[in-house]
C-alpha cells in the first residue's frame, strides 16, 4: 500500500475519532434493512405530520439543504478556512457522482407514487417528486455542510467553543435530513442512506492533497477578493432564482445579509494561510 495511500486513509479513520464512518455504516445498513418495507411506510407517515401547522418553515429548511445553497452557506462563513471551499467543491464532485450512480441502479419511486395526492394523511409540501428516490441528494448536502463546518475550528476557541458550534452545525445538518421526509419527498430508507454517503464523503475530501492545495490557491489575495465580489452576487441569485421554494421578504433579506456580511469577510480577511489551513480536530 502506498505511504501517501496509506496515510490519507488514517487521517480519514481519525476525523472526529472516526464517528462519522461508523455512525454513517450504521445508517447504511439501517436503510438498506428498512427499504420500502412497513417501518420504512410508518416512518414516513408520521414523520410527514410534523410540517402541520408550520409547512413553509420545512420547505425553507429543505431548500437550504440544496447543493448550491448549503455551498453558499459554506463559502459566507469560511473566509478563514478557505480549505473548506475547497472540500465542498470536491464533495460535489464525489457525492453528485456517487448519488446518480446509485439513483440510477436502484430506480425507486418516492412516497409519492405509493400514496398518492389524495392521500388522507400524506401530504406534499414544493415540488411533485415522483422517481429516483434513494439516496436523498439533498441529505448528503445537509451532512457535508454539517459535517465541513465542523472541521477546520480555530485553535484559539475552547473545547466548549468548538462542541457548541460543531453541535450546532449538526443539529442544522440533522433538521435539513429529516425535512425531506416531512415535504414528502423521501421515505427515511432514502435519507439515512443519503446521510451515509455526505458522512463518508466528508473526511474523504477533507483530507485529499488537491483540497489542501487548492485551499491555499483560494487563500492568496486576488482569490479572496473575487470570493468577496461573488458572495453578495450569489446571495441576488439565489433570491431571484429559488429554484421551487417561495422566497419571503424575511428569507431573501437573510441571504443578502449573509452574502454582504460573507463578501466583506473575504474582502478583510487577513488571516495566514498556514494558519488557515490547520486541522486541529481532523
């Protein structure tokens, strides 16, 4: 086995102590086991009653789990972690060539099809999603945004810093998991499996040398500059485009702050790229 083979796969093992491997085979097999069976259709339908009364605040959850949108998250907040850029770029790569691929030799149909749109107590909150169901693309997005903005933390926060803002990040990763069964888009077979894969993917990217070394391309100046002219300009798109989730005043002032407050952090940004790139809890 090749030194450098073999060392990638040891930082891989070790990222978290090697938590999000074993919690993502566990899921792997959870939803291979439950697959279209009754636990999976009970699931479903209990799971799908919690958007009542509040259905638009899941679509907005689920939205966000959206690759180009958890991106855009990624790239706001990570002026000083370029190398995170970087490893989202690759897990789009990685995760969007893995999902298809599974997508493609499964073909199963979603809730949808099973239950029907005169369903008494399944509903369907945004889009009439109807085939290719597993893996949920949107639940490897949610556990590589989750997953990415726990890595990278700064070395000068505490031990508490660093769990309470890794926990946060997976409490948010979590909700975007479970909202693609509560809009009905998804059995839970499909997103435990989906969860799997971000899971994996995640220290997989994480550690290739091309997203360390991208990372630092990223980190020079002209890079952070063009980052900052594009962050308020994505933040205008994603308004004006949404891509089938209806975008309130309320949301759409949320993602023109962020991109602003995102393209003036990159702008400021002076933070050493060595300093940058550290891993202190990989």
């Amino acid at each position: 086995m090749p030194e450098s083979f073999r060392g990638w796969l040891t930082a891989v093992l070790r990222t978290h102590r090697g938590v999000p491997i074993i919690v993502g085979t566990l899921f792997a097999f959870l939803g291979a086991f439950i697959s279209r069976g009754e636990l999976d259709q009970r699931w479903c339908l209990t799971i799908n009653q919690w958007q009542q009364p509040w259905p638009y605040p899941w679509e907005v959850l689920t939205w966000s789990a959206l690759g180009i949108v958890a991106f855009f998250f990624i790239a706001a907040l990570s002026s000083a972690q370029p190398r995170r850029v970087a490893a989202v770029l690759m897990a789009v790569v990685v995760g969007g060539l893995w999902v298809h691929a599974v997508k493609r030799l499964v073909k199963d149909d979603r809730p949808l099809v099973f239950y029907g749109l005169d369903h008494p107590t399944f509903h369907v909150v945004g889009d009439l999603l109807r085939a290719h169901g597993m893996p949920s693309g949107h639940s490897v997005s949610a556990m590589v945004l989750a997953g990415l903005m726990s890595l990278g933390l700064s070395p000068q926060w505490s031990v508490w810093q660093r769990v309470l803002w890794a926990t946060f990040w997976w409490a948010v990763g979590g909700a975007q998991v479970v909202s693609r069964i509560v809009v009905g888009a998804h059995w839970p077979s499909d997103v435990l499996v989906g969860s799997a894969i971000g899971l994996a993917v995640v220290p997989m990217v994480w550690h290739l040398p091309l997203t360390q070394r991208f990372g630092r391309w990223l980190g020079g100046r002209t890079q952070r500059k063009v980052m900052a002219g594009l962050m308020p300009l994505w933040a205008v798109g994603l308004v004006a485009f949404p891509q089938g989730c209806s975008i309130t005043p309320l949301v759409a002032g949320a993602l023109l702050c962020l991109g602003a407050w995102g393209g003036w952090r990159w702008w400021h940004s002076a933070r050493p790229v060595d300093a940058a790139l550290s891993d202190p809890i990989a």
